[in-house]
C-alpha cells in the first residue's frame, strides 16, 4: 500500500451522516502520520504503517452492520431536545448530535442524528485550541440541523469536556488573541453560554470520533446518562472562571 493508495480508499467511504466517522478517523490519521514524514504519492508504507492499514482493513466488516433508525418518532412527543458533544485529541476534532425524545409514556428515546470528525491540521496546534475548533463544530452541526430538519425544538444543550473552553465560552469580558476570538464569536453567534454543559471525558461520545477507534456503541447512541436524566439545568457558579493561566492557547 502507498500513500496515493491510502488517500483513494479513505476517500471511497461514502459516509454523510457521520455514522462511521471515529472508524473512518483511524484511515485519516494513518494516511496524517504518512504525509507528516514526507512519504511519496507512490512510496510503500512502513512496516509499522502497513500493519494498522491491515487492521483496520481488517474491522472494515463492522461498517456493513452499522445502522441507525432514521425517524425520530416527533409525530407522537411530548418534548425533543437536541444535545451536541464535541471533542478534541492531537489525532483530530469530532462533533456528534442527538434527539433525546421524550414519549407520552414518560420514557425517552436516544436518536443519532449527524457526526462529523476532523483531522489536526498539519501544523502543530494546542489542544486547547482543537478543543475550540471542536466547539465551533458543534455550533456548525445545530446550525445545519436545524436548517435541515422542520420540526420545532428548543435550546440545544451542548457539552465538552474541555474546562479551558467553557471558561472562554462564559468570560466575555476579557480581550482574546485573534484564534480564540473569532472563534468564541462564531460559539456565541448560535448559542449563549448558559447552552452549554461540561460532561467526563468517558462519557464523551465525541471522544471517540476525535481519536478513531472501531468500537461505535456510544457515538451511534450516545452516553448512558442521557435518556435517563430528567434535568440538565447547571449551576451558574460550576462553569469556571478565566484564569490568567488560561489566557493564552
């Protein structure tokens, strides 16, 4: 296998919905890793390379048993809440949106609604940083969502992990580097900062799509906690604060 081999299969995977995207992430970041050492289009990978190609050639059969339920039953609710993770590792950056369907019974359904992954750029880039770009992903996901699907829903709830980012999400008094805020102005163009929650990065979904992996159980359904949970209110005073520590990323 060669780069330009590489580049043709994780570019067939016909995948719009995102459904796929922490499996696809895997390809994505071995075909970074080749392009990072300067590989040519038609050079053959390592030893080390080629060995993960044939494993994730390998669990390429789990995609042919990936499926989710394309209606989310809104004809028969009696509330729908849309809530969006994001997430962000040195691999990439992900994003993933559900409806938490709240029935007549009382019970409430989880439904997988849109993901997507990014790759890091080439560029060496903080985490922090990712973390944000993660976040303005998340606000790209509900601002297509609800272009795209007519129905009406209230407030999204989005939620990260990254403390750094919350904090720069609620501080708005304070005078940012260009990154950081043109970014929180594209956050804050689509949500206010009481939408969004901080959630255990192992109980990210999001997680998994910005490092890869083959395991899609929590991105196809989304964390335990959620259709169990009656409320999502959160303590004004549990989202930090900026510190001067924080000031830069």
């Amino acid at each position: 296998m060669t780069r330009r081999g590489l580049l043709s299969v994780t570019s067939s995977v016909f995948d719009p919905l995102g459904m796929a995207s922490p499996f696809v992430m895997i390809a994505r970041s071995l075909l970074q890793e080749v392009c990072r050492r300067g590989a040519e289009w038609d050079q053959p990978l390592t030893d080390e390379e080629q060995g993960k190609w044939s494993k994730w050639l390998h669990y390429t059969k789990i995609l042919s048993q990936v499926s989710v339920p394309r209606w989310f039953k809104f004809d028969a609710i009696t509330e729908a809440q849309l809530h969006i993770f994001c997430d962000a590792s040195e691999k990439g950056y992900a994003a993933v949106a559900y409806f938490r369907v709240e029935q007549p019974d009382g019970g409430h359904n989880v439904e997988f609604v849109l993901g997507k992954s990014r790759v890091s750029p080439l560029k060496h880039i903080t985490i922090p940083r990712l973390e944000l770009m993660a976040a303005v992903l998340a606000a790209t996901l509900d601002s297509t969502i609800r272009r795209e699907i007519r129905h009406s829903f209230g407030d999204t709830t989005f939620w990260s992990d990254s403390m750094i980012v919350l904090s720069y999400i609620r501080n708005e008094n304070r005078r940012y580097k260009t990154f950081v805020a043109n970014r929180v102005a594209k956050i804050l163009s689509v949500s206010s900062c009481q939408q969004w929650r901080h959630v255990p990065t192992n109980v990210n979904p999001a997680d998994g799509g910005s490092r890869g992996t083959h395991e899609l159980e929590m991105w196809l359904k989304g964390p335990d906690f959620l259709p169990r949970r009656k409320h999502f209110g959160q303590h004004p005073n549990s989202m930090p604060m900026m510190t001067s520590s924080w000031h830069t990323i």
